[in-house]
DNA sequence: CGTATATTTGATATACATCAAAACGCGTGG
DNA sequence: CCACGCGTTTTGATGTATATCAAATATACG
C-alpha cells in the first residue's frame, strides 16, 4: 500500500481533467492573515446562531456528545475545540474516522437510520451548539440560506471523507502524517487560529488508529520530521507540535510519493 | 496496517455502546425476499420522479458524468447500473473513492464550493437521473419529503464512506476483499437483484486502487477465497464471481481479524 | 515521590509490494 | 475459422515498509 498506486493506476480510464481537488487547497498557498481565514466560519456560525436559537454547551476532554446507537434527534455545530468521531463494528473493531473543528458538524450519520452510528467525543474543552433536527428543518424552510449551509456542511463531510480514504490508500506512512499535521493546520487556519504551534492532545495510539498505522510508526514519523526541521517539539512534553511552515510539509508529501528525483522530461 | 490496529487501541476511550453500526447490517441476518429488499429504493425512487421530474439519461461503461473542476449544477440518482467515483490531487494521484450503485446520489461533493470535486465515471450501461439542485431545493420547500429523501442519501453516504475507511484501515488485504465483495451483495440486494452471482466490471487494477492494494494482491486474495469455496468464478472470465453465501464471507473476515482461535473463555 | 501511562528507539518478523514471466481471454483481420 | 497481438490475470521469487516484540526513558498523576 503505497504511492505507487498511483503508478499502478494506468489501466483506470484516462483522465482530462485540469482543476484540483479539495486536497489541493492551499497547497502552497500563500496564507491570509489569520482574521479572514477564519471569516466565512464566522460569517456562518454567526448566521447560524442568528436564525435559529442553539443550546449552547460547553464539554471537556472525554465527554460523550453522543454515542452510536443512540436515537437521532439533533446535530451539532462546533464552536471551539474539537471532537472525534469514532467508528464501531460489530466484530468489536474501533476506529477513528474523523475530527471536527470550529465549523464543523456532527451527527449527519444518524440522519439516514434514526439513529447515530458513530459515537462523538470531546478531545478537549469545547464549545458546542445543539439543534434539534425537527427544527432545524423547518427553519430552513422559512429561511433558505439555512438550507445551504447545512447542505454545504454536508457536502464537505463528504468531500473531506474521501480525502481521508485517499491519504489513507495512497501514501506511505511518513507522508501521512506529516498530511495528517498538514490537514490539522488548516482547519486551524480555517478557524482563525494559530497554526505554527499545534497541541494534539490526542495519543500516539489514537493518531496511528485514525491513520491506520500502529502508534510506534507514529512515533517514528514524527522523529523523522522533527530530524527533518519540518517540525519541532515543545520543551515539555511531545504533544505540542511546531510547525514553522505548513508548505514545507506539503512538499514534504511530493517528496515521498516521487520518489525518484524523475530525471524524466 | 492490520486488525492489531483494534488491538492497540487500549489506549483510546472506553464505550459502552451496545448498538451495532451500519456496517453491522446483514452480518448473519436473514435475507428478505428479493422484491423486498429493493422496496425502499424502488419506493424513493418513485417518490423522487414523481415530485420533480428527472432529466433522465441513459449511459454506457466509460461515460462520464461529470469531472472534478466542472461547474456543478446538477445532483444525479442512479436508476440503474453502477459508477465509480474518482478523486484526484495536485500531485497526480488518482484513486476510485466510491461506487455508486441503484437508490445512490452522485454529486453532492460539488455542493459547498459550486464545483464537482471527483469525476462520476459510468462503469457500465446504466440510468441516471439528473436534477437541477437549484430547482430540487425549490421542490423541497413545498414537499418536505423531498428534503427527507435528500438527506437521508447524503447521511448514508457520509456514513458509508466511513465505514470504507474503516475497512482499508483495520482489514488484512484478504479481508479487505471479502468485505467489498460484500458489500457489493449487499447493494445488489438493496437493488433488488440477483446477488449470487455478480459481474465486477472493473479490473483487478482497479480494484485494487479502490481498496488500497495492488492489483496482484487483489488476484491472490479472490484465488484465496475461491479455495476456500467462499467464491468461484465462471468459467470464462475472470471477471464474474459466484457467491453462494454472502455470510460466509462475513465469516471470514471475522476469521481474518481474530487470527488467534480465541480460547480465552 | 512513586507508580502508571506515553513515548521513543531498537531488533526482528511479516504482510504486502515489486519485479518478472507465463497463461488466458478478446478483438481484429486475414 | 484461425492466427496474431494486446491487455488482463495469475502465479512465483524477491524486496521492503511497516507491524510486532521488547526494553529503556520520559511524562503525567495521585
């Protein structure tokens, strides 16, 4: 399972397509300063709060927002902090499948079924914002831009889903995780916060379970990157991580699924 | 990567959920009678080309819908037959995401930045139904159900998508193809068809690429499985597989990911 | 402070990738 | 109908990235 899946690719249709894919954003883009970055987040959580009344909740580390099983009744917008989604099956295997930062919503899973499929966990102290899903609805009906949003948050679930399956399938595991920070980064970026010094609070163990590699492959990930001055630890424990640019690890990818310095062309 | 990743996971939170997740459906359930099992799909179906008439369009193996960078404009339902979607990134690589088959939506990727972020790919004969989304959330201010409808396909596929990523993260390679021969089965049935026998259209490259593996490794997995008589292929081609129990290749995954003949208690 | 938990790092094992070659199937054109 | 060529698939031999096992720090917590 490596990059040269892609090169395996040839017998797939071919492709004429020119434009990037939502990975690519910020790819080497310059950055906007921190408080446009995190406008259009902004913009939305403020139309949000303004059109329908949400049950405003602050969580800590640990606490449970809902569980798989669980009947569905609202979703949930986060304001600060983050969570993890974690996935079960019924042979008793656990996974975590996504992280939501400011911006982000949880709970569309138990729209389909009535009930939640995945359990929804505080990483840190977080704000969050509940919406009874009844109402939510028919608030979109009087107000359409609501609809939208809802709809737009859905559609980069699903868009950011795929991304997830593809880092996973198609690059080894250094790159991973150094894609892994790179993500991190911008949803901080996205949240207008500060991203050249990041806490994960989350172990070795629950990075590796959600990128699909054991915890000492991440550990020897993020030794080799911090060789590499792509980043740098806090003095004082191993979770807060430096990164002095975010660029810098998204060539540090490139380098990993081209391995060959291609003297082709 | 492999199930050890369930192992490993001591480390993450402890649950106390009791409810299987969506992957669970049909593990050892019995099946329905065929013209059941496509009811709910039949049903949507008939509800949706009631409501707003669909824009309906019939495409061959290798046609493609829409491409990643396209303007999006429409949202599609397929009727019949089956498609694949394909993500791309900066750095050239290419990898089948989805496969979308009767009763599934494409297209929603494009929702929150006005563009398709994946090319929809017809991997064989098949029937789509193109909607306007401008004029399908129109319809869905008058018919509520539609709104239902709408979102209870993105929910599945949010849902869907992450029990994908589950698989390529916690499965053996071996498993791996058992579980997506499944879950073909499992389509085909909520489709309404025959699921004993299925025609996979797709190579072995392809395949692969969908499941995080090469193409040789795809090959040695279903020669695998047809020793053990948990497949058999037909006998000209490879490419059409016969499975007389579908639970059985449950079974085996279960197998595949509790390597240890389990003696405790 | 001392104990438990995380993290790092090394040595070794292994699942899967890679490379290679043969067999098969499929369409084309003689 | 058969011969040819090309793409697909299978299977084997070998290499390698990452898992596994193990032990030594480091860090958090009571």
């Amino acid at each position: 399972m490596l990059g040269s899946n892609a090169g395996t690719a040839a017998p797939l249709q071919p492709f004429t397509v020119a434009l990037p894919t939502s990975t690519a954003s910020a790819y080497g883009m310059p950055s906007m300063p921190r408080q446009q970055a995190g406008r259009k987040i902004a913009d939305m959580l403020t139309l949000l709060s303004g059109q329908v009344a949400p049950q405003r909740r602050v969580v800590h580390a640990g606490d449970v927002i809902y569980q798989a099983g669980e009947r569905f009744s609202h979703l949930y917008a986060v304001n600060s902090g983050f969570f993890k989604i974690v996935n079960l099956t019924v042979d008793g295997r656990v996974q975590v499948v996504s992280l939501k930062f400011r911006g982000d919503w949880l709970g569309f899973d138990g729209i389909a079924d009535g009930c939640y499929v995945c359990d929804a966990v505080a990483m840190d102290t977080s704000e969050i914002w509940g919406f009874r899903y009844e109402g939510l609805l028919a608030a979109c009906v009087e107000k359409p831009m609501l609809l939208t949003v809802l709809h737009e948050a859905m559609s980069r679930e699903i868009a950011h889903d795929r991304d997830s399956l593809m880092s996973v399938c198609t690059l080894p595991a250094d790159a991973r995780v150094a894609e892994f920070l790179r993500q991190w980064v911008l949803s901080l970026e996205n949240s207008g916060m500060r991203t050249d010094e990041i806490k994960l609070r989350m172990t070795r163990a629950e990075i590796g379970n959600y990128l699909g590699m054991t915890l000492e492959t991440v550990s020897r990930a993020l030794s080799r990157l911090a060789r590499e001055k792509l980043i740098s630890f806090a003095q004082k424990g191993r979770r807060e991580v430096r990164i002095p640019d975010a660029n810098a690890l998204s060539a540090f990818v490139q380098r990993c699924i081209a391995p060959a310095p291609s003297l082709m062309q």
